[in-house]
C-alpha cells in the first residue's frame, strides 16, 4: 500500500520518522512532503497511487478526490473535516477518520486569554506604554462573578467552561445535547437566545455544519448586552462576522476576539472583524501549541496504523 503525509504537521522530522517506522516496517510505501501547497494539481501529483493519504488543515476539495482513483481513506490531522471533498468522498466510498481531542486544551486556554486580553485591555495598554502613556483609561475587570455563555458543551466547551468555573464565573450552556457532567457542575442549560441576554461573555464551540452556520446571527448577536464580550474560537461561518462587527462599531457589545474566519489567513480587507473597534484578532491558531501539535502527529499515525490493520478509528460521520 502506498500511503502519503500531503504537508507537514508541526513537529520534527525525527517525530515522522519514528511515527512513519511501524508503517514501513509493515511493509508499505510511505511518503513524507514538508511543503504546503494549495495547488490542486500538485495534491493530486502528491496522492497519485495511494490508498490512504494523511493531511492536517489544507483543503482537499471535491475535485482533488476526484482525480485520485486509488483514494480509499482520508486521515485528517484535525478535528474538523469541512476542507475536505465531502461530496465526492461519500460518492466513491472514501472512509475518513480526524484526530478529535488532540487541541482541546489548547483551544480552551487561547479563550481564556483572549477574555483576559479584552477585560484586562492589555493590548491597548501595550500600545500605551509603547507610545509613553499610562495606565489612564486602563481599569479592567474580572471574570470573576461574571456570566460565561458556552454555546457547545462538548470537549472544548467543556474544558473552557471548567477553566470559567474556576476563576469564579458562572457558566450557563446551550446544547441540543446536554452534557450530564456539566449539570453536576452547576452548569444551567438555557435556549441560545437566552443565552446571549444573560451572558457577560459568549463563547462558541461547535462544528461546522449545515445546523449551525450562522447561528450567531444578527439578530442573536443583538441580544447581547452592551457591556458584553464575544469569543470565537471555534470556526467563521458559525458567526455573522459582518453583524458581529457592526455592533462593535456602534459600540452595542464591549468587544470580541476571534480566532476564525469565513476563509483561512491571510483574511482580505474585505472581512469586516478587520475594521471593527474594540477587538482582538489572531490567525487561526488556536489549536496551535507544541504539545498540541505532538498530541496531533501521534494520533493521526495511530489511525493509520489502525487502518492498515484493519479496524479504523475515529471514523467522522458526513
């Protein structure tokens, strides 16, 4: 079987070589490339001949399956699965597993510091000690005492909502499947729009799919208390990124920080968040650490391994 990692994973080549031993071993051909491309024609060059590619975040479209007959399974090096032909690989019967958990941590903490860089200001007192001023117009304020929204209570939300909880917040939850460890914590389920009334913070944590794209929409966003702050580290088209920056600019929501877009960095000045008051933005890298990045590479050669065995795992639904 030949089998090909598409682009790299973060990590060092020693890692692949150790990860990538038992699969040669086993006998079957493997190909590491430690360049991105985007180039479709090139993906398709790349995956010539192999039953099993492995990939992380770069988009393998519909046609890229298409021009690759001897595609048989997909093993995403990420927890989403929206950049991959979806379409095609359910027409040619193209299994594909992700490597869920492996950011969850990760995920939760960049939240919980974006919260902190918005209620503390410290990227306008960043600015202010560079430029000689002081700590005039600088008073921050807490979590603690606070109302966190966590829309999604899966693995990530849960994590950040436990992070909340113990900086003294109180968390409340919207999900269509309640969590029952998050009751047991306190944790209140409420409907999204009561959700966004109540919460001093709304953070979001659910999939991109068909159900939630543009969930937050203008209209939930206009619930929001003016005194609010809005976090989004889970993916853009859950968000009304136009509305959401409206209300920053017409200063109906505190602030927002946001890790996701409609498309991947490098965002065009076209994207409203770029142009909105009161916010701090970070290239898609919330699922980016070491450890992340290590946990990733170990899981995603553990389903490949699975897979030539014959028992696949982490198998995605779509």
């Amino acid at each position: 079987m030949k089998i090909a990692l598409l682009e790299p994973l973060g990590v060092s080549r020693e890692l692949i070589d150790e990860l990538s031993a038992p699969i040669k071993a086993a006998g079957h051909e493997f190909v590491y490339y430690d360049a991105k491309t985007t180039d479709k024609a090139e993906l398709a060059a790349r995956a010539a001949g192999c039953e099993a590619i492995m990939i992380a975040n770069n988009p393998f479209p519909n046609d890229v399956v298409d021009a690759c007959p001897d595609l048989k399974f997909i093993n995403v090096a990420f927890t989403g699965i929206d950049h991959v032909g979806q379409e095609s690989c359910k027409a040619k019967n193209i299994a594909i597993c992700n490597a869920a958990n492996y950011s969850n941590q990760t995920v939760a903490e960049l939240v919980i510091g974006m919260v902190i860089a918005m209620l503390r200001k410290m990227p306008v007192g960043d600015k202010a000690v560079r430029n000689g001023g002081t700590a005039a117009g600088l008073t921050g304020r807490e979590i603690a005492g606070r109302t966190v929204g966590v829309v999604g209570t899966g693995r990530i939300g849960m994590i950040t909502a436990k992070l909340f909880l113990a900086f003294g917040a109180t968390v409340i939850g919207c999900d269509p499947f309640p969590n029952e460890e998050a009751k047991k914590l306190g944790i209140e389920y409420v409907e999204l729009p009561e959700l966004m009334k109540r919460s001093d913070i709304v953070t979001i944590h659910t999939p991109n799919m068909a159900s939630t794209r543009g969930l937050i929409s203008r209209e939930m966003i206009s619930l929001m208390k003016p005194t609010a702050y809005f976090v989004n580290c889970a993916r853009g088209p859950i968000v009304d990124s136009a509305a959401l920056a409206d209300a920053l600019n017409e200063d109906r929501i505190a602030g927002a920080a946001v890790d996701v877009y409609n498309v991947e960095p490098p965002i065009p000045d076209s994207e409203p968040l770029l142009h909105a008051k009161n916010t701090v933005l970070t290239p898609h890298v919330a699922f980016l650490s070491e450890e992340s990045m290590i946990r990733r590479a170990h899981i995603a050669f553990d389903n490949m391994m699975a897979y030539i065995n014959g028992a696949p795992t982490n198998l995605c639904n779509f």
